[in-house]
C-alpha cells in the first residue's frame, strides 16, 4: 500500500485492536502514536503531561507524526485529538485514509473502565469527562468522510468493515498446496494506474515484465503503465491480442508463450494483465504454465474483472466444447483495480459486470444488493457521475472472503457459480452473441425460478431478482428461438458435472446461496421453470 491507513476516533472506539488485527490481516506494520511518543520522548504520556502539560504534549504529538509520515506505509492508531490541529490533519490526509471509528458512550465507557491504561484527559472522572470530551469533538469526527461503527462488532469485524470500506484486502490462503500461489494484496485505488511501478516495486515484483493487454483496452491504457513501470527502473514489453471471449482458446495462449520466449522471460520475470476478464484468464493461465509457473498481476478495467474475474487464481481458455474447460489455480502476485478506467468503458460491457455484482450481494452481501437496486433506470450518463467504488469493493470483499474459505474450490466456493450453470450453457450456444454479464443475469433469473419450484428458494425470491437485473438493463429470459436440448448438452459437458448429474449452486434467499444441488438431467428437463423458460421469449 502506498501510504497510510489513520484510525481515529474517541478513546475506547477500539483503535488500538482494530488497528492491531487490521496489520495482521494485511501484512502491514502497526503503530500507536502515543506508544511513538513515549519512544521518541523517553517519557510516558503521563510523565509528558504531568512535566509538559497538553501543549507540551501535542508538540510531541506533531513531530512524532511527521516522523512516522516519513515511513513507507502501515496502520497508524491515532490519539483522540491529534487532528484538531489544521497542520496535523493536513498532513494526515495528504498521506493516506484517514477512518474514524465510532461507537456509544456506554461501549466506550466499559471499553475504558476495563482498560488498565487510563488517559491523562480522562482521569479520575471517567464518567463525567468523557460525555463532555465527546460533545466537544463531536462535529470535528463528523467532518470526516469515513465511519465505521465498532460498537456492536468483534474486533475482526469491525477490522473488516474498515477494509470494506477502504477497499484494502489481502488473500491468504491461496498458497496452501505449494507452488506460486501464495498471498497477495487487492488494492481499489482511484487513478491507481499511474502509480503501478512504484506498488510493484514496494512489493519487490520484478521485471522483465511482459504487459498483455487487448486491442480495445492498449490504446486507452498501455502507456500509462508501462511508461509508470519503466520509471521505477524496470524493462517492460507488451502484447496485444484480439478482444472477446471468442479469441479466449489455446491458440492465443500460444502466441502469448511465442512472446514471452521471444523476449526471454524467466523465472523471476513477471507478467502483467491490464484488461477484462479473458485477458486475465488467458494471462494467468500462460503464466501459469510458462516455465512451470512465473508471476503474474491483475490490473481489471471492467466491471466484470474488478469485481470477479481478476480475483481468486482462476486461469484458463475455452475449449469448443465449453467455457474454461482447460485452466489452472494461479493466484496474482497483486491486483489493482482503477475505477477510474470505466469512464471509458461500453455501455453493453459495464451492465454485464453488475450482473457479477448483484450476483455477489445475492451470495452474501444484502446492503449490495440494496445498492445495486438503487440503480435502477439510471442512464449511461448518470452512472458516469455515480461513484461506483463502494459497490466495487463490497463485491470485491464477497469473493475474497468467499474465496479464502474455499481457496481451490472443494466445497463452498461453489456458491460463486450462482447462475453459471445455465449461464454457461446459454452464452455458448448463443455463439457469445450474449457477453458474459448477460448470459449470468439470464442464468441468475433462471436458477432462481428453479429453485423456487424445488422448494429451495424463499417465495417471490425469483420476482425481486429478475427486478434488480432488469432494472440496470440486464436480460432476464432465454433469447427466443434458442434450442433446449442444445443448452442441456451444454449444461452436461460443464466441468460442474458429477457423476450422472450437474452441481448447481441456487439461492435461498437475498444473501444466501445453497451450493452442491445436484440435478440429473431428468430432473432438469422435467423442471418446469427451466423448461418455460424457453418458451417465455
């Protein structure tokens, strides 16, 4: 991370062990600025007060934060009032987010009752000063953009929320069964692309790099990394290759090997992935499989990628038979996503991804859901105005906590196949005339039809959803004309297929997803939701 995540707040709001968990969970370093103080004073806060006073004290207070701004990065816990003064806050927000958690009197006040480090400001009257301390600073917390709630929260909880809301993840647990796949950080970051070189470089992810991009997204934003990954002193090459998910095959993978051998990649190069979802399956994949296995980054521009597809360590191509019938597990060394980059991106391109998005508050996350039906009817110019960084890293949080369960996809990972089952199969025989996004949002309304009639799906569920989906322009039906013994087929050769049947993963209900529904193909053809299904266009 370049730069620094401030926690503030109240005394008791829990800085200090959210702080703490929230280094852990990031692999950052955590500092206290009180315990700075004491280090850089060789005095306790107390003894600073008591020789000092408070002034004396928020002098220590200043160049202590100057000191520790001159560091790399990590998770500073700051005093309750270190902010108050303009020069301090300047400089904290120049340097990084600043999140200010928040929680009731009575919380903060068994918080510090247990505590056996009591506060100078807090004293002897605990009760009494702290009600008064809060009302004083109250308007000054509220000046800042970023709250979290810890009242009701465990402290992982709470740590969580913080990186929700921050958009700073780190996936853990991809590294288990050996090889390269190993932890990594996810980073959402508003012009982040400009400064790719120097995250890579704090990183230590070396070069020679290999950029692949497409021919639609290396015109907008090739030079803008490679001209960033070249300033931090590195050699960098790109390739570009035909867009769509129709060039998603073997023969593109080879040409991708062709380059990398041609500009003798090795085993500490590294291969960078700047564009949607193929070009980080196909990316990953030959990087996968290159020398048995070399680095790769993520750097999603769309909607589908950033939210889903980048994430994770899925790599593969298309066969023609079916999607990612030839693939591996291969996790990124780091993924950047620039919500940025979707200024330029289609109409038709940025609804497919909320497809994947709303597929995510469905699994897990209902205030996303809630989130994507509030778009409902926008245009293409009002989601250009719209802020969509909070929706990305909600969705975004779904998969890796998804994904850190079930990192090589045995059991509950299988809930991210939400709607791929049938979507799959449809955007096959479709001939990829339905993108990706599309033939999900059909395969999400159709599932969950399914699932009402089995009695999985809480009544009116497949109502509300296909409600959602049609209100940010997505289709909901089976294209007319489309043949269902042609997508049954295609449901059958689905690497989901166990046994004498296909393992679907249906929802419950706004939040919940039931995964391992095991379908025979008698039982799918005598569905009657599936099978109106093609009759409804």
């Amino acid at each position: 991370m370049t730069g620094f995540l401030f926690l503030y707040g109240m005394p008791g709001s829990g800085k200090s062990t959210v702080g703490k968990t929230l280094a852990d969970n990031l692999n950052l370093p955590f500092y206290d600025l009180d315990r700075e103080i004491e280090q850089s004073s060789g005095k306790s806060v107390w003894q600073i007060f008591a020789d000092e006073g408070e002034d004396g004290f928020r002098r220590r207070e200043t160049e202590a934060l100057k000191h520790l701004i001159g560091q790399k990065s990590g998770i500073v816990s700051l005093g309750g009032g270190s902010l108050l003064a303009a020069e301090n806050r300047t400089a904290v927000e120049a340097a990084g987010c600043v999140v200010v958690l928040d929680a009731s009197l009575p919380v903060m006040q068994a918080r510090l009752q247990a505590d056996p480090q009591q506060r100078p400001l807090l004293a002897g009257e605990l009760n009494t000063k702290l009600p008064t301390l809060l009302k004083d600073r109250s308007e000054h917390y509220r000046s800042f953009e970023n709250h979290v709630d810890t009242g009701a929260l465990e402290t992982w909880e709470a740590a969580w929320q913080v990186q929700v809301l921050t958009g700073l993840f780190r996936v853990g647990r991809m590294g288990e069964s050996g090889g390269l796949s190993c932890a990594y950080d996810v980073r959402t970051s508003t012009g982040g692309l400009a400064g790719i070189g120097q995250e890579l470089a704090e990183r230590g992810i070396s070069g020679p790099f290999a950029l692949v991009t497409d021919e639609n997204i290396g015109p907008l934003y090739a030079s803008r990394v490679m001209d960033s990954i070249r300033l931090s002193g590195e050699i960098i090459q790109t390739i570009s290759i035909p867009a769509g998910e129709d060039h998603k095959t073997f023969q593109t993978v080879n040409r991708l090997w062709d380059f990398f051998l041609s500009n003798q990649l090795d085993r500490r190069s590294t291969v960078v992935a700047l564009g949607g979802g193929v070009v980080s399956d196909l990316a990953g994949f030959a990087a996968a499989t290159y020398l048995r296995g070399i680095r790769w980054v993520g750097l999603p521009t769309t909607l589908l990628a950033m939210a889903d597809a980048s994430l994770g360590g899925k790599t593969g191509a298309d066969l023609p038979q079916g999607k990612n019938l030839i693939g591996a597990f291969h996790s990124p060394a780091f993924v950047l996503a620039d919500p940025d980059v979707l200024a330029t991106l289609p109409e038709r391109e940025f609804r497919s991804g909320l497809a994947e998005i709303i597929k995510h508050g469905l699994i897990a996350d209902p205030l996303l859901f809630n989130a994507c039906r509030e778009l409902a009817g926008l245009s293409m110019e009002d989601f250009r105005k719209k802020p969509l960084t909070e929706i990305i890293r909600r969705a975004m949080a779904v998969k890796i906590r998804v994904i850190e369960q079930d990192p090589f996809e045995q059991g509950s990972r299988a809930v991210l196949n939400a709607g791929h089952t049938i979507g799959h199969a449809i955007e096959l025989e479709s001939d990829y005339a339905l993108s990706h996004g599309e033939a999900v949002s059909i395969g999400l309304a159709v599932e969950a039809e399914m699932a009402e009639e089995l009695g999985i799906a809480h009544t009116g569920l497949a109502g509300e959803l296909r409600t959602v989906l049609e209100g940010v322009g997505l289709p909901v039906d089976i294209p007319a004309g489309m043949d269902m013994e042609a997508v049954l087929a295609a449901v059958f050769r689905d690497k989901k297929r166990a046994g004498n049947g296909v393992r679907f993963a249906l929802p419950v209900d706004i939040g919940e997803v039931r995964h391992g529904i095991h379908l025979t193909l008698d039982e799918l053809r005598s569905n009657h939701a599936f099978h109106t299904s093609f009759t409804r266009s």
